[in-house]
C-alpha cells in the first residue's frame, strides 16, 4: 500500500523563475509530485540530486494549473538527496506549487 505524504508548497513568482531547492523528505521515496494550484507554471528546470552527488534534469516545460507532474524513481530510493527546480507563474501575479511524496508500503 502507497502512502501520500504533503511536503508542503511554494509561492513562484510571474516576473523572474523562482529557485527552490527541497531537501525535507520524511524518508524513501517512489514518486515525487509537483501540482501548480492557481495557474500553469513554466519551469526552466527540475533536477533530482542523489546522495551520491549525481543529478538528473527531469522536466523541463510548461505545467498548466491543477496538471499533477509525477517523477518515479526505480524502486524506493532513499538515495534521493533533494529537488532543485526553477519555476514562474504563466498569467497571474504568482502561483503555488504544491509538493507531495508517495513511499510504497
């Protein structure tokens, strides 16, 4: 059985990409989420840092409002060290993006 974990959120802004950097995982992890709540987002990045000093981009684009983007890892990988991603609001002042994990089991 999966388990969904809220990691929380963060405001971007509409006139420059906002840089985050999530290191605040509550232990392994088999898929991130990210969901823009109030408007679609562009991000110029988002990369997965592992433990071991390896990162992957894994998205680069537009996600548009309420549109759930989710990365899977092979397995649990507690390797995951954070998620760095650039990102602004496409029409509005600013938007939320919401962060959720799932762990299986």
């Amino acid at each position: 059985m999966a388990a969904v974990h809220q990691l929380g959120a963060v405001n971007v802004s509409a006139d420059h990409y906002t840089q985050v950097s999530w290191s605040r995982f509550d232990g392994p992890v088999a898929r991130l989420s990210f969901v823009p709540d109030n408007d679609a987002v562009d991000c110029d990045h988002i990369t997965i840092n592992y433990r071991d000093g390896t990162s992957h981009d894994v998205l680069s684009g537009v996600l548009l409002k309420d549109q759930r983007e989710t990365i899977t890892f092979p397995g649990t990988d507690s390797r995951l060290r954070s998620v760095d991603f650039a990102c602004k609001a496409e029409h509005f002042d600013g938007a939320r993006i919401s962060l959720s994990a799932v762990s299986d089991g």
